[in-house]
C-alpha cells in the first residue's frame, strides 16, 4: 500500500538504532506485505540489492556484501525506492541480471534513470536533502559530535550520516570516525 510509505520508512529508520536491525527490518515490511530477504554475499558476485515481484507483493532481496548499517540502510531504501516508484517496471518484467543492484557501480552520476530517482528516494528518505545541505553549509570539520548532534536532530543513526558523508566527501572516506556501523 503505497498510502503507508511514509510509515514504513519512519519504523525502519527507527529500526535502525536498536538491536536485531535484520530481523526488526523483516518484520516491519512484512507487516506492510513486502518480503525482504537476505543472504550471505555470493563468492566473486558483487551484489547488494534487488527488488521483484512475486505473486502479489514486492520482494526486496539484499547481500550482507558489507556488514555495515550505512550500507544496509543505503541498500535497503534504494530497493524500496525501486518497489515506490518503479512498481510497472518490476512488478511486469522479468529479474534479469541487469536489474541486480551494484551500488558501487551506480554513483549518483549513473546515466539510468532508474537508479538515479532510488538514490536519490534512499538519500532523501535517510537524510532530508534540504537539512542535509544545511549540515554541509555549517561544518568544515564534521567532528563526531556535529555529526551525532545533526543525526539527532534529524532522527537517523549517526553512521547514516557518516556513510553519506564519506560518499558524498572521497577525503573523508578514510578518515576515522567514532561512530559505531556495525549491524546488531
């Protein structure tokens, strides 16, 4: 139902600072009739996400390709941007290996309009993009309490906003921060 949307992302991102994040995860889209399904990261396949249709409910299948929260959110909200917005596309087609999500492969200057409305439906619904340019305009360090502070404000967990800035930011992909990413 796609009336429930804003629910549903408001419970998982909710999900996201408490223990049993997969399994809290499944339960709350499979209240919403959306099957989400994770496996192990296959050997030499880079695969993190994709969304499909079975019967009548969406299907969201994702790797633990990196076990990390930023990327699981990431992952997960680009698949459910693929079941909110391209519904006709993958509810009609068949999966084929050229709907199976790499996300290192696409960046936010991906050519396939597809993939460039989920990045931009995950980024949005993780971290709104008008408080998020507000965060960037008001911080040249980005310290780990600027960043547990806007995190806080804007009700997502910390690594979120760590992944985003690493991705967003090359110099700060190695910097370390002292923000837990693990997924409990």
């Amino acid at each position: 139902d796609k009336k429930k949307q804003n629910i549903i992302i408001e419970k998982l991102r909710e999900v996201f600072f408490g223990e049993n994040v997969i399994a809290n995860c499944i339960k709350v889209l499979s209240e919403a009739g959306i099957k989400l399904i994770i496996q192990e990261k296959p050997d030499q396949s880079p695969v993190d996400g994709v969304a499909f249709w079975q019967d009548d409910n969406p299907v969201i299948g994702m790797t633990k390709r990196y076990n990390r929260l930023d990327n699981f959110a990431f992952t997960l909200f680009h698949e459910l941007g693929h079941v909110f917005l391209h519904e006709d596309e993958i509810r009609y087609k068949k999966p084929s290996i050229d709907r199976v999500d790499n996300l290192d492969d696409y960046s936010f200057i991906s050519k396939d309009e597809e993939e460039i409305e989920a990045n931009n439906f995950a980024s949005n619904n993780l971290i709104p993009q008008a408080e998020w340019d507000k965060f960037n305009s008001e911080n040249y360090s980005f310290s780990d309490r600027a960043i547990k502070g806007f995190a806080k404000k804007i009700h997502i967990h910390p690594a979120i906003v760590v992944g985003r800035l690493r991705f967003e930011n090359p110099i700060l992909y190695r910097r370390r921060f002292k923000v837990a990413n693990d997924i409990i």
